[in-house]
C-alpha cells in the first residue's frame, strides 16, 4: 500500500527520524473526499481500499498509523514480549467458490487467531493479504470486507495494514497476526512432561459439515486455564499446548514430538462430535478415525500436571462462568517412550499413525 500522490507525505530525512516521530508524531494523512476516489468498469483496487480504510480505523491507541495509505504500519509499543503466527487460506482447499465471503472472513480471522489462544496470547493486530481472483466482484469483495470488519470488532483486534492484488486462478488470503502473552503465558508444544494428562476442549471430528468454516478460538478456555495456573502458588500445572487444526493425531504427534514424549490416548475417551458421526454414516469410516484425522477442529490441546488434572474439575465448578466453556476431555497421557499409541478396550494397544491433513506439492 504505497503512498497515493494526493496525501503528499512527509519525506524522513534518515531511519532514526521514524523511531523518533514514532509516539504519535507521525503526520496524519489528509481527509479523504470523494474526489479522490477513482473510477472505470469494475471495482478498481484503489477504490476496495479507500473504501475498506474508511471501515479499518483503529481505535487502539498504540496504532500510530493503520491500514491505510502509507508503506508502513506504525504501533508504540511498551516493553513487553510479542507473539507472530500467520496463515495462509486457498479457494479450493481451505473455502470453496460458492462459500458466503463473510463467512470466508469470519473463517481465515478466527482461524488465525486460534493460534493465538492456544499460546496463552491476547491478539492485538492483523494484516491481511489478498489476491482477489480475477472477475470476482465488487459484490463479493466488499462483502468479505464487511466479514472482516465484524470480526475485528468481535475479538476486539485492529488490521493495520495488508496489501491487495489479483490473479488468473483462485483467491487466497493470507492472515498475519500479532498478540502479546496473557499472565501465565505464553505456552509452547514443547513442554509437556511424561506422565502429564493429555486434554482436549470440545468435540472432534467431521468438521467438513459446517465446523470449518466456522471456527471457534477457544480464549474463554485458555484464561480458564491460566486462571488455574495462576491460583496453584507455583506448583506445576500446564505443559505444552497447540491448537487442533490438522488432525488431532498429526497435531499430537508435532506436540510429543517438540516435548520428547510419546503418548497413549484412549479411543473410547475421546469426545465425538455429532458431525463425526453423521459422517461416519456416509464414508463408511468410524467416527473415532474422523476424530483423529479429520482436521480443523481449532480445539485446544494441551498438557497438565496429572496431579493437577485432579483438582482442575473442582477448580472450574466454582470458576465464573464456567458453564459457557467448552468441556474439558481428558482423552490419555504422555508417556517416556516415543511413539504414539491407541488404548482400547481390555488390553488393546495399537500403536497410532499420525494422520491428518498434509498439503501436497
């Protein structure tokens, strides 16, 4: 996003001037008019983004500058510790031609930040950079905009900037989001402990029926546990966490995998989903796999003290507003030995695969 020949910006002098400019001294672009505003068949980009900056002005007072005009966001920033994901989001694969552009919005926002919360992280800002397949419309990019500005709104986030452009072939957006570590965070896939209990939030599987484009970062969750964190005095209580988007096989083994563990989980514990099941009824596969492989379930899993696991159930029943979380599932254990591995009824032990979704190139 370059600067447009009508705002006649500041040159600065050397790179020291932005640092020092940088708490809130930067020159404000002019008002925008209607003058300024381009035309010709179609929606020009020029027009999308003079028409998304009017609804993209931040209201958090350490955005210096925002989405808008400039090559750069700028943001003051107290000391403090910072945490990057970001996600890309493909027409094909991660949202189809025919999905409502509001609810791809709500989708690739949420999605990303689900990252966020399984970090123990507030999110704070977003940019978002979209290619735009070409022919697809005012209609429809506007619309996606709308989605986007409901969810910033939601989760209380600002975008400060992005980019946009087009192409031949599908629409993509990429998501790049920044939070800071809540009290008790920031939580890592890398430390679980043998002998911690394995949990997850919610319910798996057969995300393809709705829950997909529909996702749900589990924050509420997340302070939940670091509420609990936070009231033990010390003592050892949450491990690793990550959030379930892959499968939750695949995304338990990155996690064992990163903590030096191995891990059995207990097929009968593990909480089904109504759509797993309903699916199972037409692949022919058991719910319990579409549980395991299914992929963007965006549910917490993570790691706690398995002394810890005990007292967490009667922590949370007195915790406020507890009964608008999502449950808590303990589904197996974290074991010493590498490898993963499916407990079953008696003493079935088979030793788990890692499957889930994996793009290929």
């Amino acid at each position: 996003m370059g600067h447009r020949r009508h705002e006649r910006p500041r040159k600065v002098k050397n790179k020291g001037g932005i640092a020092r400019q940088a708490r809130g001294k930067l020159p404000k672009p002019c008002p925008l008019r209607e003058s300024y505003w381009f035309t010709g068949g179609g929606m020009a980009e020029e027009d999308f983004l003079v028409w998304l900056r009017e609804r993209l002005a931040p209201d958090d007072p350490a955005v210096i500058l925002g989405a808008g005009p400039d090559d750069c966001a700028y943001v003051s920033l107290a000391a403090g510790d910072l945490a990057f994901t970001s996600d890309t989001y493909v027409e094909g694969s991660h949202f189809t031609s025919e999905t409502p552009p509001q609810m791809v919005a709500a989708k690739v926002v949420a999605a990303t930040l689900s990252d966020l919360a399984a970090s123990a992280c507030r999110p704070r800002w977003v940019m978002l950079s979209l290619c735009f397949r070409r022919g697809i419309g005012e209609a429809w990019t506007r619309s996606f905009a709308e989605g986007v500005v409901e969810s910033i709104r939601r989760f209380h986030i600002t975008v400060i900037g992005g980019d946009t452009t087009s192409g031949e072939n599908a629409t993509t957006v990429s998501v790049f989001a920044v939070g800071q570590p809540l009290p008790g965070g920031p939580l890592t896939r890398a430390g679980a402990k043998a002998g911690d209990a394995l949990v997850v939030t919610g319910s798996l599987g057969g995300s393809i029926l709705g829950k997909h484009l529909n996702p749900e970062p589990r924050f509420a969750e997340m302070q939940a546990l670091l509420d609990y964190k936070l009231s033990q005095a010390g003592r050892r209580t949450l491990g690793a966490a990550m959030d379930i988007s892959d499968g939750l096989a695949l995304d338990l083994h990155r996690l064992a995998r990163e903590s030096g563990t191995g891990a059995e989980v207990v097929a009968g514990q593990v909480p089904l989903s109504a759509a797993a099941q309903t699916l199972a009824g037409k692949s022919g596969n058991s719910p319990l796999s579409h549980a395991l492989s299914d992929g963007e379930d965006f549910e917490l899993l993570f790691t706690l003290d398995a002394e810890a696991w005990e007292g967490f159930g009667k922590w949370l029943a007195t915790y406020p507003g507890s009964a608008s979380l999502a449950p808590f599932t303990r589904i197996g254990t974290l074991t010493s030995a590498a490898g993963l591995y499916l407990l079953g009824p008696g003493e079935a032990r088979e030793e788990l695969t890692p499957s889930g979704y994996l793009h290929q190139w």
